[in-house]
C-alpha cells in the first residue's frame, strides 16, 4: 500500500516461468499460473478480506487463464488444445473441451490466449494460425468469429480481454485494435 508503506506478501515458493499473471478488476482479483509440467495455480482476492487459493496441476502445460469470480470457475487453454473449467476454491475438474476435435465448428492452431466474459458467460479464445472463437458453457456450443491474423501476414497477438460492463472482447495486434465483432481486424 502506498499510503501506509504496508506490504503484504501474497505467495512463496511459485516455481518458474510464471505463465500467466492477469489482474481482474472488479472485484480485484490476482490470477496467476507458474510453472512448466507440474503447475501451481494461485488466485488471490485483493479485497480488504484477503482470500487465496492454491492448487497444483499436472498435464499440458496453461498456456492462458481467466475466472469468473462469483462461479469461483477458473478457464484454463492449455498445450494439448483444451479449455478446462476448474473449481478453484476446491481445486475440482468440472468440464472440458478439445477444440480442435469438435465437430461442431472447425478452429485449428497451438493455443495462445483466452478471456471469460461475465456478461455473457463465454470463453473467447484464439490460436497461432488466427483463429478466434467461443465457446459457450451453458450450451456446450462452439462458434469460429473469424481470422485476426493469415499464415501469409502474421500479426502477434497483444490484447486479449473482455469489457466487463458489455462481454465485448477486445483484441489488439501489432498493427490495430479494436473490439472484435466476428470479422477480421484490419489495419487502420
């Protein structure tokens, strides 16, 4: 705190790379995601009530995370093309999905991002090949939104979030940024 020069710590022993470190807002919300093939998740409310949760995962390396704070779900994509929904006060599997072998909707490419809109209870995710999707809990639906990127113009993938107030995902590459509205992004 800077006012009062307090510092709490929040977590030890995290073992290295931490692969993912997001800061939820509201309510204010640390997830993070450390290690390579045995993995410690963390998610550390910053509310003046101070909770924290922790668990270990073995299997394919997270490559990307988000929560729904009220659920208490964590989303997490990992290596092997999944999205795994995890209880993450009890550390429980709930669900999953193999994206690339649905047959619902065709999405391909090694995993890269994913963010869980409140409002809408979606996980939009996106893959290496450009790819952008959703995936739909309640109805276990899967929907393609589109290319933000082709093999022949790659763009790197920066941004990579939902508004809370609207679900909207936002998406930002090295060339433009904008909110995703099921289309290519294209350069301003």
């Amino acid at each position: 705190n800077p006012d009062t020069n307090d510092i709490r710590q929040l977590a030890s022993d995290i073992p290295q790379p931490i692969q993912v470190l997001k800061l939820k807002r509201t309510p204010r919300t640390l997830i993070c995601i450390a290690g390579n093939q045995q993995q410690v998740v963390l998610v550390i409310s910053l509310s003046p009530d101070f909770a924290s949760y922790s668990f270990r995962l073995t299997g394919p390396r997270i490559v990307d995370g988000d929560a729904d704070l009220e659920t208490h779900r964590l989303f997490l994509l990992t290596l092997d093309a999944q999205l795994k929904v995890i209880d993450y006060v009890s550390g429980q599997s709930l669900t999953k999905t193999a994206y690339e072998k649905r047959s619902d909707v065709i999405v391909r490419g090694r995993p890269l991002r994913c963010a869980y809109s409140d409002s809408t209870g979606v996980v939009f995710f996106a893959t290496d090949h450009g790819e952008v999707a959703s995936w739909d809990l309640t109805r276990d639906a899967m929907q393609s939104l589109g290319s933000y990127c082709t093999v022949g113009d790659p763009r790197s993938l920066r941004s990579f979030e939902t508004i809370r107030d609207t679900g909207v995902l936002f998406l930002s590459t090295d060339r433009a940024a904008g909110p995703w509205e099921r289309h290519d992004l294209q350069p301003p």
